[in-house]
C-alpha cells in the first residue's frame, strides 16, 4: 500500500500528464476494477470503457508482456495502458485516455451515440462529452505511453516495444473520419525538399513523430493507425528520393532507394518500427546526396561504382556483377578505381558498410547480429573483425557508447 506522500507525488504526476497531454489518468486493481482517476466524469467513462470488452486484450498481453499497450476498443476509443507486475501477476493498471486517433465527424457521434441506446434526450448531452475528447495521433501517443511507462513502473523503454491493437468495430460507409489539424503546407514541403537536395537537413534537429515540419499529413487510412503511418512514410520516400534525384543522384539509385524502403516499411509490424525506418530513410538519401556533391572530380566511371555500391549495401556485392552493370571489364573498373580514389573497390565497400552500420548501431536499438545480417555480411563474427578494423572498437562496444551519449543528452 503506498504512503501519503507517495500518494501525493503521484496525484502531481498525473495533473502533469493531463496538462502535458490533454489526458486523464486512471488506476485500475488487477482485476480491472476502477481505483481512482482524476476526470471529473469517471464513472460514466469508466462504464464505457467496461462495455466496450476490450479488458480479455490487456489482460491477455500482459500475461506475456510487461511493455504498454495502446488500444482502441470497440467504441472508437483509444487507451493507452501500463502494467505494473510483481511475480508476473498485474498489480494494478495505469491508463490514460480515452482519445481518438482522428477526429470523429458529427455523424459518427450520432452512431456511437445510437450503438450506446442512449435516449434522445441524452444525446445531445452525449455528443458535447465526445468533443471534449482530444484527438491524437498515433505517433504521438507512443510518446504518451514511454511517459506512462516511467510515471507507473519506473522503466524506461523504447516506442517501438509499444504494441498497438485494434478491438473497434468497422466504421460505416458513410461515416466520415476528419481531422481539423493543419495539413503540410507547400511552403514546408518545399523547404524539406529543398534541404534534401541541397545536403543541409538537419537530422539530429527532426522529431521522429513530425518528419513533415510545418503542419501535419491529412489522414490516409481512417481507422487503421499502422496503416496511416506506413503511408505517412511511402510519401517521405516518394519526397525524399526525388529530392535526392535532383541534388545529383542518379535516377536509378534514387529509384532503388525508393523500392528498398517500400519493402522495409510494408515488412514493419508496429508504429515505432516505421518511425525508426524514416530516420533511416533521411539519413540514407543525405548521406548519398552529400557524397555526390563531394566527388564531383570523380570521373563517370568511378561515380557509377559509388552509385552502385550505395545502392546495394545491403547486399552481397559481386565485382564481376557490379562491372557488367557498369559496362566496364572487372580489371579496368578496379584499376581506375584505385587510381582517383586511392583504395581499392573491396575496401570501399566495407567502409561504407561500416559506415552504415555505425548509424543502424548508434540510431536504432537493433542487435549486431541483425546488423551482420542486414548488411550482408558473411557470419557476424567477419562483421566484428571488419568493424574493429575500421573503428578501433567491437560494434557491441560502439553500440553501447552510442547509447550512452544519447541518455546523457
């Protein structure tokens, strides 16, 4: 049982988190069973959240998970629910909620309304309790739900470790989903697009959940959150690569960008996955329009080698394979190569492998096998003799400083 000032501490908490984030917080026992919450309607949003049966979901994940869920249950509402556990039991559940991940139209209220048999005399009353539910996006929440996961349990983790379900039933036809938040105006496109092309965006300074300065994407897939993001992100692509394109990469590098990361993100089965693989999207088409501007003495030949290799890092790269492509015999590539460049083909490409591999170690919390395999090395321990060579240290090593440097920011 928690002591008065442990008690006092939290209730601070949780005003700090309905003023920070517009929402309410609620504990609940490990049966589900409301403790105390600070929104003035609790109890009728609480019977709402009982009605909409989404309680087998959380108790099901967190008999096998610790990390949050986000879920949006069989009404249209989204909760975003912590788990504190001793002995793999839940001891109690923190929320936050509800919310909508757009913002609902006049006639989908009117639905809601009627699937709740509320009397028409409570309607109106019911449809002016809905509007003062906050709309959120996705990606954001996970952000909300990285902070309910401290405040609650004290742990501190990663978006992507959130899982997101959706238990809501479909939405008519006819019933509009619609957002009042301020879509992208051409001005930040083209600002964004401009960056790319000229090699000046600045990486470090973009939110992962607002890669689109100045405003934000309409909603491309009502109802279906994972869906909207990856399409948030095949735009990205699209913007990105031809910005790419015009700031001197070839076309076909460009277009091969664009159909690797389209693979990446369909193959992404959470919303902080497909965030991740945006940063790394930015950062492989500035890397690659930064290296154009910066080889220009370069002869046609040689840039075409260094189109190809970065093109296909992610790949086992044949040398008689990348000439024939080229158009040039296997020798006079090498030894021109060699020549403007002073180190050899072979060379070149595990340093930009290397290269890579430092930003996926440094930028994303996946393993150095992953990392081995992804970048088609041939064991991960021929990875780790390679990345010493290069960097003085093993990747686990770089990894680790990686992630000391950005907890101390």
């Amino acid at each position: 049982m928690r002591d008065y000032e442990t008690m006092l501490f939290m209730q601070e908490v949780q005003q700090m988190l309905l003023v920070a984030t517009k929402l309410y917080s609620w504990q609940l026992d490990g049966r589900l069973n409301l403790q105390s919450t600070n929104h003035p309607n609790g109890q009728f949003y609480y019977d709402l959240f009982k009605i909409s049966k989404c309680s087998d979901y959380i108790q099901t994940h967190f008999l096998s998970v610790d990390t949050p869920i986000i879920i949006a249950d069989s009404l249209g509402f989204t909760w975003i629910v912590a788990g504190k556990k001793e002995d793999g039991s839940v001891l109690e559940y923190h929320l936050l909620g509800p919310f909508f991940t757009v913002e609902a139209s006049e006639r989908y209220m009117m639905r809601l309304c009627r699937q709740l048999h509320i009397s028409q005399e409570l309607t109106g009353q019911m449809q002016g309790q809905l509007k003062k539910i906050p709309s959120i996006p996705i990606t954001v929440s996970l952000t909300y739900a990285v902070m309910l996961q401290y405040y609650a349990i004290g742990e501190t983790i990663c978006p992507d470790e959130i899982i997101y379900v959706n238990t809501s039933t479909s939405i008519e036809e006819n019933d509009q989903w619609m957002t009042t938040e301020r879509h992208n105006t051409w001005e930040a496109e083209l600002k964004l697009f401009e960056s790319i092309k000229n090699g000046t965006l600045n990486l470090e300074g973009m939110a992962l959940t607002n890669t689109f300065s100045g405003g934000v994407i309409g909603t491309l897939c009502p109802g279906d959150p994972l869906r909207q993001v990856k399409d948030e992100v095949i735009v990205l692509i699209i913007l990105a690569t031809r910005a790419a394109i015009l700031g001197g990469v070839s076309p076909e590098g460009g277009y091969s960008i664009a159909d690797y990361y389209f693979q990446r993100v369909e193959a992404c089965d959470t919303v902080g996955t497909v965030q991740k693989c945006s940063v790394e999207i930015l950062q492989t088409v500035m890397h690659r329009v930064r290296m154009c501007k910066e080889r220009g003495t370069h002869s046609a030949v040689v840039n075409s080698c260094m189109d190809y290799i970065e093109t296909h890092l992610y790949t086992k790269i044949n040398l008689d394979q990348m000439a024939k492509e080229v158009g040039y015999a296997t020798y006079y590539l090498s030894k021109r190569f060699k020549e403007e460049t002073n180190i050899s083909i072979k060379d070149y490409i595990k340093e930009e492998k290397i290269k890579r591999a430092k930003f996926l170690l440094a930028r994303t919390d996946i393993s150095v096998s992953e990392v081995s395999e992804r970048l088609a090395f041939s064991t991960p321990s021929y990875f780790c003799s390679v990345f010493k060579s290069f960097t003085g240290m093993l990747p686990s090593e770089y990894q680790n400083l990686s992630q000391i440097e950005r907890n101390s920011l």
